[in-house]
C-alpha cells in the first residue's frame, strides 16, 4: 500500500481533523524511527497513517483496531501492516514482535503527550523537553487520555531510554510543525 492510497482510506474513514493530524504526527514519528534504524520508511509511515483510522466509526475497545484490521485484509493489504496496527493497542492480546510494532506502540502515546506539552509551552514543539514531559506526566489531570505506563513501556519496547524516545519524538514532530498547527 503506498503512503497515497493510506491516506485516501484515512480520510475515508476519518473525518475529524484532529485525528487526522494525530496520524500525521504518528507518521513522522514512524518514519524518523524507520530512517534511524535503517528501515523502509514507506511501509512504517503507511503503518503510522493507518492505525487508528477505524477509531472515530468504531471507537469501542470491542471494535477498535479490529474493525480496521478487516478492512485492511478486505482490501487486501499486507499481513505485516495488519499486524502492526492491531499490535499498537494493548486490548488486542497481539504480542508485538518486530520493530515496527514496537515503534507503533511507542509512537502513538508518545506523539500525542508531546503535542499536548508543546501546546502549553506556545505551542513550540522546541520548548518541549524530556523534563517537561517528565513534569507533565505526574500530574493526572493534564492530558488524561494518555496512560503515562504506555509511554514509559514504548521507550523500553524500542530498547532505548526514555529522554531518548521523547527527543526523537520532538525531533520527527518539527518537520511537520505546520501541518500540526505547531511551531518547530
């Protein structure tokens, strides 16, 4: 599947601009990782477009991402994208195995908690440290969405520490800080 045709089936399916800009976060954020690790940057953007975009027709646990992973196989494509966006829930009892379904679990949460910092530091993802995140994640009333285990537990899945994962994570935002209503 080609990073055009992921898109086409987002926006087919999502129509929320928000959740739109969440899986263009988690794109960047994939294709950084991919890039880093010398792997095939089209197919973990595809994985990081792609994974939650059922949520906003089928939001239930019951039906999220499972709904999405029958489309996908309906349309026939690949087995190793399928897997990845039903490994990077948790609820889905999918044990995740390669690096790419570690890097979509650690990219999800992760993305999203960093925007939500920079969105109280100006709205300017360089204003968003690991200590900030660190900060913000202790106190439970800001961006109460997030299970702060999940991101601590993405960092470990990739092997690599936490500062680390979150200046990654800043880093593959500022390249599309406009496209998220963000300065770099």
């Amino acid at each position: 599947m080609t990073r055009e045709e992921a898109w086409q089936l987002l926006c087919e399916y999502t129509q929320s601009e928000n959740l739109r800009k969440h899986a263009l976060a988690v794109e960047a954020c994939m294709r950084h990782y991919a890039r880093l690790y010398g792997e095939d940057e089209e197919l973990w953007g595809v994985v990081g477009l792609l994974h939650d975009f059922d949520y906003e027709r089928y939001p239930s646990l019951e039906e999220h991402p499972f709904r999405g992973m029958e489309i996908l196989r309906e349309r026939g494509v690949s087995e190793t994208i399928i897997r990845a966006v039903g490994a990077h829930a948790n609820h889905t009892g999918i044990p995740r195995e390669s690096l790419l379904e570690k890097a979509i679990f650690a990219c999800d949460e992760m993305s999203g908690f960093v925007i939500a910092v920079a969105l109280v530091k100006g709205r300017t993802l360089s204003a968003v440290t690991p200590e900030s995140v660190r900060k913000r994640m202790k106190e439970k009333s800001f961006a109460r969405g997030v299970n702060r285990d999940d991101l601590i537990q993405g960092a470990e899945e990739l092997g690599i520490p936490f500062d680390e994962h979150v200046e990654h994570v800043v880093k593959a935002l500022q390249a599309i800080a406009p496209q998220l209503g963000l300065n770099p």
